[in-house]
C-alpha cells in the first residue's frame, strides 16, 4: 500500500463507522447515548464489542456497537 493510500483508507474506516454510528443514533437514539457514555468514560470500541458479544448479542450488532464506537473515540460526533 503506498503512503497516499493510507490517509485516505483512514478517511474510508471513519466515514463507515460514522455511518454506523448515524444510523445508530436514528434507529436506537437510547443505545446510542449509552454508547456515548461509555466511551466518554473510557471504554474501548473493542472492550464494547466484547461487551456486547458477552451479553448475547449478535456478532453483527457488536460490531456495528464496535463501529459508533470507535467513531465516537474519533471525536467525530462531539460528544
């Protein structure tokens, strides 16, 4: 991969993951604050997927948690 690809395959994973977090926000506005709260509180997107995974969620759902979240620690919703 050549060092010009790097910054935009950067921008690529924070556009997906604001899109997981934007439908998260439209489709479970109370999961997503809670999302937010956690992250705030220092959780990593990977400890929120393993989280949610422990809890019996589907892997699908734990990693669209996982997504928001890292966009989240992004900062690209201001939280």
């Amino acid at each position: 991969m050549s060092s010009d690809a790097k910054p935009s395959m950067y921008m690529l994973g924070f556009h997906l993951d604001g899109a997981s977090w934007q439908s998260l926000e439209e489709e479970h506005p109370a999961l997503a604050g809670a999302l937010q709260d956690v992250v705030k509180a220092g959780f990593t997107p990977q400890q929120i997927r393993q989280y949610a995974m422990q809890r019996g969620l589907p892997l699908q759902w734990a990693q669209w948690l996982e997504q928001a979240a890292r966009y989240l620690e992004a900062g690209g919703a201001h939280n």
